[in-house]
C-alpha cells in the first residue's frame, strides 16, 4: 500500500511476527554484493527481497481481485467456526 512498491502484489513468502514484518517474493528487493566463496570465483550483485511491515500490505480479495480488509463472521452452522470475509464484497476468503 505504500513505498517504493505501491501497487504492486505477490505471495508470502514468509511471516516474522515478533517484529511484525513478511517477506512478499519480488516486493522490496535490494541489491547485495556477495563476496566470491571460492578462488578463481568472481564477486557479483545478488537481488534479495526483504522483509516489510505488516501496515503497509493488504490482502487481495480472491473474488473482488481488490485489496481489501479483512472481517471475520461466524458460520451458521452451530457457531463453532469464525472464517475471515472480504469488508468489500462480504465474501469468504
């Protein structure tokens, strides 16, 4: 939702949260130079994604294809199970 990667949308790669941040594949990658390991082997320039806050993402809706919040409801069955909805188009996710 905000930063140098507005807009832009992948999967989860990895959840972190003590510090309250994930790792999103293709979203914040930064450029590290990676020593050469062996002798001979040549030094070069590694794109790495990192980790990002958890405020500055949305989850995507998988009926309404829109960043959404997330809303949770009962289900009528005995009220035994709560399932996350859409606030946008009030469908399951």
């Amino acid at each position: 939702m905000s930063g140098k990667d507005k807009g832009k949308s992948g999967k989860v790669a990895e959840v972190f949260p003590k510090q309250e941040k994930i790792m999103v594949e293709n979203i914040n990658l930064v450029k590290k130079h990676v020593k050469p390991k062996k002798s001979g082997e040549k030094g070069q320039i590694v794109e790495v994604s990192r980790p990002i806050n958890v405020s500055s993402v949305k989850l995507i809706c998988s009926q309404c294809k829109k960043p959404t919040r997330v809303g949770y409801k009962l289900t009528p069955k005995g009220r035994d199970k709560k399932v996350r909805i859409c606030k946008k188009c009030r469908q399951e996710i």
